[in-house]
C-alpha cells in the first residue's frame, strides 16, 4: 500500500491510501465464488449424493444399478464416484448449503489460478483480472454443483502449472498434471482433456522450437498423467467406457449438456460476445496471443464450446481469459497500477451487494424451496409420501435423478444415466414422454401402478384419457396419477 | 525398314502445349462451375409450392396476391406476398421448362452469386488463388442452403453489391452505385433480406470513418443507404414492406419453432461448414503474422458471424460477406506471393473434376431418382391416396407438407403452410400444441371440421389418434399417415 499526499486548502497534507491493482484480482475470485452461492438445481444431484452417501456406508463402489426397478441389478460403471463421495460427505456435514458453498470455493479457485497463470505470463494484474472476468463470465452460468465442474477446476490448475514450467523451467511443475489427472479420473468423464492439454503443450513447444526435444517434457508428462488416469477402479476399462459413452447418440440428441450452445437463446450470450470479443481484438486492433500453446488452447476451446455444452467450461478456463492478453498487448501502457482508496471502496460495495442480492435472498429456506419445486415435483412427492403410494412408478427421465434422492423408498422407471440404460431403452422413454408413442404398452409390460408426469406433456393427456388410471394430483408442473385398482 | 524420326517438330510441341497458360479466367471459371453444378439437384424446398402457386396467380391476374387463397384457416385473410418477382419468374420458367427448368435456374443463380464474391475479392486486391478459395469458402456455406428459393437471390445480390461497394472504395468511379439502383428495386421484390444491402452500407461507412478517423468518410455511405432504401420502397407493399420485414423478424414462432430462423446445429453435417469456416477464421486470427484487414471487413466478419451464430436465416450473409474474409486472413499470414498460373493440365483437372460432380448431379436429377428425393422428404404416397379415394377436406396436415400439398392438390386447402407471418402466432403455437400432443385434438379438429388428417406416422397426433376410436388410420408409409373419421367414406 502507498499513500499519495493530498493538498487541503488549509494546508494540511493529508494521505490517502492506495492499493494494488492485483485487488482487482482478488475481487474477481470472491465476486465469482459469491454469485455461484445459489440453489442446486442439477438433475442429476439426487443419486450423485444417495450414491456418495451409499459408498461411504458401504466403503464399495456399486457395480450394479441400486436405484431403477426397470434395470435393477443390472451392470452399472459408477466413474464419477470420488466426487460423489466429496458431495455426500458435504451434504451430511451441513446439507445441501455445504454442496454449494463448497462449490463457490471452487469457483474462486478457477479464477485464482486463471488470474496467476496470466500473471505468470507477465499480464499487467489489471489485464490479468479482466481476463479472469472473461472467464468468470462464462463460467457464471454454468458452474453447476456437479461432478463437470471438475472440468474448470482441473484444467485451471494444470494450465497454472504449465505455464509455470514454461517461465521458469522448473520440472516439478509439471507434476500437477498427473496429480490433477489422479483426481479428475476418478471424478468425471472430462478427464481425456488433461491429457489433450499435455497434447496441446507438446505441440506447441514443437512448432515453436522445431525441434523434436522439446516435444520430451510435454509426452513424459502426458504419460505420466496417463498412468495416473489408470488409477481407477475401472482401470484401462474407464477409457473404454468413455469412448462408449461418448459414441451413444443418445446423448447427443436427448442429453441438454451433451447439445451444442442455442445462440438465438441469451442464456449462451457469454459465449458468443466471448468468441466475438476473441475475435473483435485480432481483427480490430491486430493484436495476437502470444504464443503456439495459447493459440491452440484458443482454437481448441472455440470448436469444443461450439460443438458441445459440455466444453462450455473448458473453453471459459482455457480460451476466454485469453482477452485479457490481447487487451494488454492492444494498450499495453494503459494497464491500472494502482487503485485509489474510492475504487476499492467500490469494490467492496460491490461484493456487498452481490452477496445480499445473491446468497442472502437465494439460499433462505423458502427461497430454495421455491427455486426447486419450480424445477423439479417436490409437492407431487410431497403427496405421494402422504399419501404412501406403492409402485412401480413411470416417471419422466428429467426427474429420475431428483427423485432418487427425493423419494428413495420408490425406485424410479429411468434418469439421466444413459450409458447404464442404453440407446434403446432411453430413446424409446424419450419418445413416449413426446408423445410418438404410446405409453399404455409399457405401462402393460412392468406392471406400474403410479405415474408421476408433466401436467402439461403427452404421456399426461394420454393418461387422462386411459381407462383404469385416474388422476390423483396435479400442480403447475406435475401431475400424479395412480391405477384404479 | 524405315524408321521414323522421334525429334520430329510435332513431338517436340507436345511439352509446350502441356505447359501452355490457360488464362486468368480459367480459376473463375471453375469456382462458378462448381457452384453451378453441385446446386444440380432435386428441389426440395418446403416452400416452393406455394411459390409457384402464387407465381400462377400473378402471371395470370397480372398483380400480387393480398389475401390467402390457398388455406381454408386463414382464407381470405390478408396477406403479403413480397416474393412476387420471384415467384412469377419461378412459374414462368417452369411452365416453359419444368423441374429441370428450375434446377437449372437455381444452379445458375449459384454459380452467379459466387463468381460475383470472386470478382468482390479481386477488387480486394486478393490474388486469383486466394479469391478463388474465398469463393469456394462462400459456396462450402452456400451449399446447404442453395435450393431453388427466393432466399437464394440474396447472395446473388449481396455478391453484386459488395463488389460494386468495393470497386467504389478503391477509387472506381461513383457511377458505379448507379447499378445498386435497379439491383435493389429488384432485391426488395424477390426477398426479404433486401435490407441487408443497407447493413452493408453500415459496416463500409462505419468502418471507413474509424479507418480514417473522420466521420465525414461516413456520410457517402449514410446517403447510400438512405437512397438504397427509397428505392426498396417501389414494391406493391410500399412502406409496409419494411413493416412486414421488422414484424417477420419479431415473430416468437419463427424464432422457436422455424428451422430456417433457428441457431445452427452444429451437430447437424448442414452446419459443419460454418463451424470449420468459423475456426479457421478463429485460427487465423489466433496465430501471430499479419492479421491485415480493413476496418469494414472486420465488421463483415464480427457482423456475419454474430448473425449466423443466431440464426440459420443469416448463414447465406456470412458466406458471402464474412466467409470470404477468412481467404484474405490466409494470404496475408502466408506474406508471399502465392499465385496459380493456370496450365493445360490444371485445366484437365478441373474439368474431370467437375465432370465427375456433373455425373453425380444428372445421376440425382433422373426422373425415377428425382421422385424417390421427393417421397423421401414430402408425403407423395399419401397425396396419390387421397387423390385415388378421392378424400375430401377441411385438412389437417403437417406443417412442413403445407406448401407442398398446396402444389400438389390445388382443390385441397391445407389447414398451415410455411407462411408464418400470415398465420401468426397464436394459431401456430395451437397448432404446434395439436401436432405435438400437448393439448387434446379433438376441440381443434371440432372447431375446423376437419375431415382428413395427414401427418407424419411418428408424430404425437398419430399416436393420439391411433388410439381415438372415432379416426380411423386408412392409409400410411414411411413418410405419412391419413386418418378420417371412422365411417366416412375413406
């Protein structure tokens, strides 16, 4: 902190403080833990956290599905089960309130090692935190409570850590990829973009230098951090089940994540002022990031963002900070040093306020429960659990994760594990929740006796139009019905 | 045994003719070949149709139609048909040509509109090679696009103006706007994005004046558009024209539901060119060399690829006015002359090339292929069904068919078509909320009389109807089912 005399007309000298611009730094990494402080909407939370809960009891991995009567006992991969595990252990300690703190810490940390890997790459603190701003901007929206979340977590660290060899060529730093490798194997699907990231680097350093030998460090590292993913319960078999998953189309189709970004929708507006900013600097002012790495990562983040949703946050961490560079290097003499006592002031105001706006008035009881049971059946559940109503139950698929945690005493028709039902099964559950066919047949086959549906969706006006089924309950969003007899 | 000299003056020309120039026309020429002729195919779009229906009705009454002649929902209603010049064109071709007549048209309007954005990107000061790969950068995103449609006359438009824009800007003569005067009395009456043009004229005066750090640099183009504009302003509708352009644009359905107005698909091999246009663009940006170009094409770009990124409407605009920029991005990184002097043998290639795409296109454009494209997509089974039973309306029918069986049973009134505009909102979404079987059928089927329905097998209303036990499915396929009431004459 320096201070600046000030001059008073009676002539005394008084000195205001001032800060460091790397406070924008700092307030870009708490704005961002603060303003993902909201409640956990994630379809699939429900058996993410039952299943955490169940290894923890069981101290074993489930192999089979615990969950569904329609594939009951049949061969399930539970990859994501380190995560699951972290949840679980939260949400026993201090509910769900602990999931979403802790997911607002993870948040900061993305953004604290976005803002150091750009100071690392000697980015002026003020660029660096527009950058991280970028990031935040995107990642905002995104940054679910959900095991892909990992995604910004873990590519955050391994890009601080390559770029921290790449400045000072200390070799230690390259071990972050195989520990975050470790851990991203057994949290998430996403882990195979660490290892493109290795990929990445090691071209880069190829195309740079244009010798063979500086392609050493990069592959040693990606094999390392292949051995790493290895570590799994799975083993090589989890490669094997995420190049299955990624081929079902299934999920391409059906799976909201799996679709790329709608633009004509604003809730992707980030996204596409972020790929227009990225684009805007070079075109405009004819500025370029430095380096063949932060080129491909740039390359590499816009196509996987514009494919799929998924990247949605690998693109945040890898490409979107890159306009705090292109900032820098457009104006590299106009970067803030130092900030004045009114602007930190400011600052503080700020995240003042984001928190009342955003925590205090989201996360009280009634606002939570409001903002679930806008999503999701919670007075259909409440009903049926009144009332002790006996399955099997048909349900629609985009409520099969909340009611596993919801309502564990019924198990449920289908959820979102696609890969554990597969294509068929999934496909045709989609088609009769859009109404192309007809769901009596299936209602026949598995003997169900309760259906908890859209009160405004097909399978609904099907069923009131059924006989032998009545309608039991119905609000706004479900409704519930049961079969005569 | 006499034996014959080898270094005779014959064979000695046959290296030279091998190496003999072909010209600078050569690579346009092939560009705009290949553009002609990959646009040989069926047509398909879902609108054309109705398109020639009304083309009939010009060329026969001699003006443009103002209320709905081809639905029994919306007849009478007002309407504004702002397509008229294309459509009476499009009929008067095909009753003259047939099929084969508009095929060729639209193959030919193709080849226009990208050899106009070679001759655009020439004025650029590109080089033939690198104008050539900008043109075909244009197509590769055209191509999904380019069916026989009025919308396809907006890139032949676009391509003409920014070439005109162009030469001007480089210190062509002013007089060269002049032809911008007809081109757009033509372009507001053939389709909507007529008002592209004055975007066009946005983005050069806009990024002229930043270039030059004077806003007087602005006002030619300001006055240009404000003249392009007036002239829009000579068609039936008048000033309502620009109403019904603003008010298309604000319709919620066509923004939801129309798949021409949604965001691309990237999943979808349709958008797959826009994607890898859109990434190389970012990788060349991205890599440092000299990203040189002007302040008007970096609003094309930014301009071209926010619009396609919203809308599949706008992809035709960024292949003609960003795509290309992409080609001048790639010269300048390369910063060497690279340049194609085309030879005897290039243009051997270039012809087995496209004789082989030729082959490929009069193989799709064969009579018995033609209709088995056109019963793949349209419900030509059901149509010679209804007409063979002699099944008579009120209709409900799919969307997507509306225009078609306008075309194919004129006595038939359909119950929607791709008119949105006309039909509106409200009815659409009911529409929609029938079809998909989100609300009962039976108060909208009651409401209009219906009598006949024709729709896809696949689709909720069928499964709804299925298991009605006042309809009754009398016939289906692949492609369509046709319920009537059960015990009328069907």
């Amino acid at each position: 902190m320096s201070a600046l005399p000030l001059r008073r007309s009676s002539g005394l000298s008084l000195a205001w403080p001032r800060f460091p611009a790397s406070l924008l730094g700092l307030f870009i990494c708490l704005a961002g833990g603060i303003l993902v402080l909201r409640p956990l909407l994630d379809p699939d939370l429900g058996w993410h956290v039952r299943t955490g809960s169940l290894i923890l009891a069981t101290h074993h991995i489930p192999t089979v599905d615990p969950y569904s009567f329609t594939k009951a006992g049949a061969p399930w991969v539970e990859h994501e089960w380190l995560w699951q595990v972290a949840a679980a252990a939260l949400n026993a300690l201090g509910g769900q309130t602990a999931i979403v703190l802790a997911n607002g810490a993870a948040v900061s940390g993305v953004l604290a090692f976005i803002y150091l890997r750009l100071r690392t790459r000697r980015i002026e603190p003020a660029y660096a935190a527009a950058g991280a701003g970028v990031a935040l901007a995107n990642l905002a929206v995104y940054a679910e409570a959900r095991p892909g979340q990992v995604v910004a977590l873990f590519t955050a660290a391994m890009l601080f850590g390559f770029e921290r060899y790449r400045r000072g060529g200390n070799w230690r730093w390259l071990g972050v990829a195989p520990a975050a490798e470790l851990l991203w194997a057994n949290s998430h699907g996403s882990y195979v973009l660490g290892l493109l990231l290795c990929g990445l680097y090691g071209l880069a350093a190829l195309w740079e230098t244009g010798r063979w030998g500086a392609l050493a460090p990069w592959a040693l590292t990606g094999a390392a951090a292949v051995a790493a993913s290895l570590i799994n319960p799975l083993g090589v078999g989890l490669y094997r089940f995420t190049l299955g998953a990624s081929q079902l189309s299934v999920n391409r189709q059906l799976v909201h994540e799996w679709k790329p970004p709608d633009f004509s929708d604003l809730s992707f507006a980030p996204i596409l002022l972020t790929v227009l900013l990225l684009l805007a600097l070079p075109a405009f002012l004819r500025v370029s990031p430095r380096g063949r790495a932060q080129q491909l990562l740039l390359v590499a983040g816009a196509g996987g963002a514009l494919q799929s949703q998924q990247f949605i946050l690998f693109f945040a961490v890898a490409a979107a900070p890159l306009a705090g560079e292109l900032l820098q290097e457009a104006w590299p003499s106009r970067a803030l040093t130092r900030l004045s006592a009114g602007s930190a002031v400011a600052l503080a105001l700020t995240l003042l306020g984001l928190t009342l706006a955003g925590p205090v008035t989201r996360l009280t009881p009634g606002a939570y429960h409001q903002a679930v049971a806008a999503d999701y059946p919670v007075d259909a559940v409440a009903f049926i659990e009144a009332h002790q109503l006996a399955g099997p139950m048909w349900n629609e698929v985009d409520w099969g994760g909340y009611l596993i945690g919801a309502l564990p005493r019924l198990p449920v028709f289908v959820d979102a594990r696609t890969e554990m039902y597969g294509q068929r099964f999934e496909a045709e559950t989609a088609a009769i929740t859009f109404g192309t066919k007809p769901v009596a047949p299936v209602l026949q086959q598995y003997g169900i006796k309760l259906a908890m549906v859209n009160t405004h969706g097909a399978v609904a006006g099907e069923l009131r139009a059924l006989p032998g089924w009545r309608q039991a309950y119905s609000d706004k969003l479900a409704a519930v019905f049961v079969r005569a007899d | 045994m006499s034996t014959v000299a080898i270094s005779s003056p014959a064979c000695r020309r046959l290296p030279a003719i091998g190496n003999a120039r072909l010209g600078t026309w050569v690579l346009p020429a092939f560009v705009a070949a290949v553009g002609a002729v990959v646009s040989l195919r069926p047509a398909l779009d879902p609108d054309l149709g109705w398109h020639l229906r009304a083309g009939e009705a010009i060329l026969a009454s001699h003006q443009a139609s103002h209320a709905d002649a081809f639905s029994y929902t919306m007849a009478g209603k007002p309407w504004a048909d702002f397509e008229w010049l294309w459509e009476a064109a499009a009929t008067a071709l095909h009753s003259t040509f047939g099929n084969v007549g508009l095929v060729a048209a639209g193959s030919g309007v193709t080849a226009i509109a990208v050899l106009l954005v070679y001759v655009y990107l020439r004025e650029r000061r590109l080089t033939p090679l690198f104008a050539g790969l900008g043109a075909m950068a244009a197509l590769l995103n055209l191509m999904p696009y380019a069916a026989v449609r009025p919308g396809m006359m907006g890139p032949l438009f676009l391509g003409l103006d920014l070439a005109i824009m162009e030469r001007v800007r480089r210190g062509g003569r002013l007089q060269w706007l002049l032809a911008l005067l007809p081109a757009q009395v033509l372009w507001a009456n053939v389709h909507g994005s007529y008002i592209q043009a004055v975007l066009l004229c946005a983005c050069y005066g806009v990024g002229l004046a930043w270039e030059r750090r004077r806003w007087q640099a602005a006002g030619p183009w300001a006055a240009l558009a404000a003249v392009l504009l007036t002239v829009s302003l000579a068609n039936p509708l008048g000033t309502g024209l620009l109403r019904f352009t603003l008010g298309a644009s604000g319709m919620r359905w066509n923004h939801n539901h129309n798949g021409e107005w949604l965001a691309p698909n990237f999943h979808s091999a349709g958008a797959w060119p826009l994607l890898a246009t859109l990434l190389l663009t970012v990788a060349m940006v991205a890599a440092r060399g000299r990203v040189a170009i002007g302040k008007p094409e970096a609003l094309l770009l930014l301009g071209g690829t926010l619009a396609a990124l919203q809308s599949n409407q706008f992809v035709p605009f960024y292949a003609v006015a960003a795509a290309p920029v992409t080609a001048q991005l790639v010269q300048g990184l390369i910063q060497r002359q690279v340049t194609l002097n085309p030879r005897l043998t290039h243009g051997l290639g270039f012809l087995a090339v496209l004789g082989l795409l030729l082959a490929g296109a009069v193989r799709g454009l064969q009579p018995a292929a033609y209709e088995a494209a056109v019963a793949t997509e349209y419900p030509a089974g059901a149509v010679a069904f209804i007409q063979q039973r002699g099944l008579a309306g009120p209709m409900f029918n799919d969307f997507d068919w509306g225009s078609y069986l306008i075309g194919t049973m004129p006595w038939l009134p359909v119950f929607v078509d791709g008119r949105t505009e006309m039909y509106g909102d409200a009815f659409l979404n009911r529409y929609l909320r029938t079809a998909n079987g989100l609300i009962d059928p039976e108060p909208v089927l009651d409401q209009y009389g219906v009598r006949l329905v024709l729709i896809k097998p696949d689709s909720a209303l069928a499964t709804t109807l299925r298991r009605d036990r006042a309809w009754s499915e009398t016939y289906h396929d692949d492609v369509a089912s046709v319920f009537v009431p059960v015990g009328s004459a069907g």
